[in-house]
C-alpha cells in the first residue's frame, strides 16, 4: 500500500524538531506530531497565547528560533496531536492520533520517536497534598503562564535544574523559602572540571547562585525533604540531613520549614512507551535514567524502520537531544 508519508516523526522537541529539518532536506514527505500546541519541546516550551509580551530569556531565544526554522521547513506539522496507538503495517507504520478534530490515523514508511522524558519524583508522606508539584513540572508553569507555584516555595531534590527553578522564582516574583539539595557542595566541587567543557552552563550556574545569595535564600546542602505537612494545602516540610546514598542521617535533627508549596524532583526518566509499544527492544542502562530503546549510534531500534532520539532514547539533555 502507499503511505501518505515517508517518515512520520513523534515528538516536536529538539530532536525531533531537528529531525524533522533533516528529513525535509532530504527531500523525505515528513510528518511531525506533538500534543502540545507549539513546537519546542519541554525546554523550549512556548509560553501560551495569553501571554502578550514576556521578558526576554535563553530558552525563550531558543525556542523562539526553533520554532521559526521549523515553519521555514518543507514539514507537515500537526500540533495538538497526541499519539495514542502505534501499530506496524505493510513494512510500515500506522499512527492512531487524537487531534482537536477527532481520532484519526496517520501512515508512514518509517517512524522516528522523539518522545522526550517523563519527570521522577520520589515520593515522601504529603506529597499529594495541593501546593506540591515536580521540580521539572515547574518549568512548564513558569514558561507557559509565567506562573509560580506558591507565594513561599521550597525547592527540593537533585541536580541544577534545583537553582535554575529557585531562581526562575524569584525571577518571576515568587519567594523561595528554601533550596534543599540532596546533593552535598563537595558533589558540585568534584563535578567541576568535567562542567568547564561548558562554560556557557557553568555561567548560568554562578548566575543563579549570586541570585539566590542576593535573595538570603537558605540553601540545605546534603538533605532532604522528608515529610509535607498541611490540612488542605502545604504549610511545612520537614528536611534532614542525609549521607552519601542519601538516606537520612539517623538521629540527626530535623528543621521544619514553613511554605504554601513545594516543587520535588529527582531528575529525569526517558519515555519509553511509543518505543515499547513499537515493539522496540529496551534495556536498562541506569546512566541513561533507566529504560531505553535499544539502538545504534543513528538511533536505529532493533524494529526495521523505527529510529529512537533525544530524551526518549536515553537522558543527555538539550544538547545532545538536537
Ligand atoms: C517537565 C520537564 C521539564 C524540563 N525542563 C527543562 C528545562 O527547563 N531546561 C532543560 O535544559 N531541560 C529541561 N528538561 C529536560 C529536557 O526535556 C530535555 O533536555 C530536552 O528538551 C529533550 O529534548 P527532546 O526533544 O528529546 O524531548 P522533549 O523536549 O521532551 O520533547 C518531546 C516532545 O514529545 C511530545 N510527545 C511525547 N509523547 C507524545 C505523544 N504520544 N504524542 C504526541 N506528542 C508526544 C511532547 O509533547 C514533547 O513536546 C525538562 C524535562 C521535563 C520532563
């Protein structure tokens, strides 16, 4: 049978966007679908409509240029389109998607996934009360809405994206009643030389350290959030100190911090479900977040036909997924 596509591309972030201008220079017929409405991805997500004019900032920049390289593109985009079922077909691939039209299928000869990364939060008691959302789940709020989470905000858990969000916060208005950071200043310190590859990161980094100085923003190295306590929303987290495997220290004391929200994150998870449902082998490789596609150097899966990239085949972030 005759596919309406060469290449049908899931997934509107940087690597899939970046694939999508590659297939299209080829000459390939390319189709690309996201669920969101804009492309971009979750690093470079758009704000939303509503929003008339925003401060400029990198990942605005980013995105912003993205987006209109994509336009520039020979790519069929469909946004708002959420692809729910992936089944093979006549050595190619049939795509069930919801779109704001209503369900339809889309056909392919081949099949990139793009599908980006899914948040982890590692549970504590109270983690349901309102007022508490993911540390990367944060970012979306203040890219779309330039939103807050709370009035007085405790940012907890692991890895950089814990100062860029405090400092978006204040950035933004917000109070930051705390930084808890499971990770110790010495981990910072050994990871040193490896980041001066990166001096553009490294800046940001000092950045949003001289941000949170200049704020008096309490900074808990080596600890975490144990408890979240409230009646019908947040109004303290108890912390603790922790050792290296991040257990809490027995008998050390805790300290009880009063805020109205809490963003907790422990870093990132590659979605795999468009590659499983693919049929595509995985494997566990816990330096890439856990379960990946299996593939090569090109992103080919162990399925003819189906390519993995960015987040989805393992997490290395916004560099590396383009
Ligand atoms: C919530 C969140 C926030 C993050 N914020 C930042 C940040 O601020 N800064 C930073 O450096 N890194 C951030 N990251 C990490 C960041 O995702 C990556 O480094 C980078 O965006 C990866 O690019 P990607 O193209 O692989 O995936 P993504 O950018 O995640 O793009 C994947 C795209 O696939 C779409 N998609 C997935 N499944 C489907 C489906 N079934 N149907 C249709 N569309 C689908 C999604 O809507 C998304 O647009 C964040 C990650 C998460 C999970």
């Amino acid at each position: 049978m005759g596919f309406e596509f060469d290449l049908a591309i899931v997934g509107a972030g940087p690597a899939g966007g970046a694939a999508a201008q590659a297939a299209a220079r080829y000459g390939l017929r390319t189709v690309l679908l996201d669920e969101q409405p804009k492309a971009g991805g979750q690093v470079w997500r758009a704000s939303s409509a509503a929003i008339l004019a925003a401060p400029s900032t990198p990942e605005k920049r980013e995105g912003d240029r993205f987006r209109g390289e994509l336009a520039g593109a020979n790519v069929q985009f469909l946004s708002r389109t959420r692809v729910w079922h992936i089944e093979r077909n006549d050595a190619g691939w049939r795509l069930g998607v919801v779109a704001p039209s209503g369900s339809a299928s889309v056909t392919a000869r081949g099949l990139v996934i793009a599908s980006g990364a899914q948040e982890r939060v590692i549970p504590v008691p109270g983690w349901t009360l309102p007022g508490v959302i993911g540390l990367a789940g944060a970012t979306a709020l203040f890219k779309q809405e330039m939103i807050v989470p709370g009035r007085n905000t405790i940012v907890a858990g692991c890895g950089p994206l814990l100062f860029y969000v405090a400092t978006e916060i204040l950035r933004l208005g917000g109070r930051v009643a705390a930084v808890v950071s499971l990770n110790s200043r010495a981990n910072w310190a050994r990871a040193l030389p490896a980041m001066t590859a990166r001096p553009d990161l490294l800046m940001r980094g000092a950045h949003w350290m001289m941000s949170l100085a200049r704020a008096g923003t309490p900074i808990y190295w080596q600890h975490a959030v144990v408890k979240i306590t409230g009646t019908d929303t947040v109004e303290q987290a108890i912390v603790v100190p922790v050792d290296d495997d991040w257990a809490p220290r027995s008998g050390a004391a805790e300290t009880v911090i009063d805020a109205d929200s809490v963003c907790l994150g422990h870093g990132l998870v590659p979605s795999v479900d468009a590659c499983r449902l693919a049929g595509a082998d995985l494997a566990y490789r816990p330096e890439l977040g856990g379960w990946v596609p299996v593939a090569d150097t090109n992103g080919q899966t162990s399925v003819p036909n189906l390519w993995a990239c960015g987040d989805g085949a393992g997490i290395r972030g916004v560099g590396a997924a383009r």
